[in-house]
C-alpha cells in the first residue's frame, strides 16, 4: 500500500511541475508579441512594424518601442 500511495505522488508531483512550466512559456510568449518596431528618423510619420527589418525609406535599422502606437504594419510584406 505505502508503494502505491508513494508513486500516486510522485506522478502528480511530476505532473505538476511540468504544468507550471508551460504557462511561464505562455507570458513569455505575450510579451513578445507586444513588441514593434520603428524608424529612429520616423520617416514615415510613427509607422510602426511587427518584425525588425530595416525602414522602407531611409534603410535605418527599426528600432523596438512598445506596442500602442497608431499604425503596426508586418514587416514580411516588404522585400529587403
């Protein structure tokens, strides 16, 4: 009986550790979709993008700012 009861809790330990790590996985995961990007030289007037890349305009690196701004635009669609 004490076998039983001794691997009873072992799963749920085991089960529940590997639970607890997912949803650290899943704010990590929010956070980053948060992020946009922009040109330093705000060429074209506070567009901002989904992807860092380079700007359409000036070819400035985008740089990270965070989520909230006006116009996200994805990045992918443009060919650098």
């Amino acid at each position: 009986m004490k076998k039983i009861t001794i691997i009873i809790v072992l799963f749920f330990a085991v089960s529940f550790s590997f639970t607890s790590c997912k949803s650290d996985k899943k704010e990590v995961k929010k956070e980053m979709a948060t992020q946009v990007y922009q040109c330093p030289m705000d060429c074209e007037n506070g567009k901002s993008y989904t992807k860092p890349g380079k700007c359409p305009v000036c070819k400035m690196e985008l740089k990270a700012k965070k989520a909230g701004e006006t116009k996200v635009e994805d990045h992918s669609s443009h060919n650098h």
